[in-house]
C-alpha cells in the first residue's frame, strides 16, 4: 500500500476525492430528497470515521517513531557507558599487573 494517505497532500487528496465522489453521486442518483440526505449523512459519517482512523494511525506512526528514537538514544547511551567502563577496567587491571597502586 502506498503511503501518499500519510502524508498531508496525500489525506487532503483523499478527503476531497472522498467528498466529490459522494457528492457527485447522490446528486445525480434519482431518489427522493429525504433518501438523499439520509445517505449524505451516513456517507459523510463513514469519511468521517475513516479520517478518524488515518489520523490515529498517523499518531500511532509518529508515536512509534518516538519511542524508537528514544530507545536508539538509551541504547547508544547505554554502549557508550558500557564502553567507558570496559576501558576503565582494562586500565585497572593494567595497573594491577604492573603492581601499581589504584
């Protein structure tokens, strides 16, 4: 699947094609005008939910990528710390080797 919906111009694109092809297509169907309007609105009801639903998985992407960038940033952290202390303990240990003080 595309990600054209994830972006703004993409959901923009969506929602106008969405709106003009409902819009189009209740006006040249040959129904009474209280019908029209009762299938407008579940229409619009159901774009409605759709949208809804694009934007909470926009949310849920962006609140993914978050939470990644965060874990890469305690991970590198983590690596750097982890290394410091490798290099301080060689360190040690060279000196412990040599019969130096600490």
């Amino acid at each position: 699947m595309s990600n054209q919906t994830s972006s703004p111009n993409g959901l923009l694109g969506f929602l106008l094609g969405g709106l003009v092809g409902v819009g189009v297509g209740l006006l040249v169907a040959p129904e009474r005008g209280q019908d029209v309007r009762r299938r407008m609105a579940y229409h619009v009801s159901a774009l409605s939910n759709r949208i809804a639903e694009l934007v909470e998985q926009m949310n849920r992407i962006e609140a993914d990528s978050e939470a990644r960038r965060q874990g890469e940033e305690i991970v590198a952290e983590a690596t750097q710390r982890a290394e410091q202390i490798m290099q301080d303990a060689n360190e040690l240990l060279a000196r412990l080797r040599r019969g130096e003080a600490a």
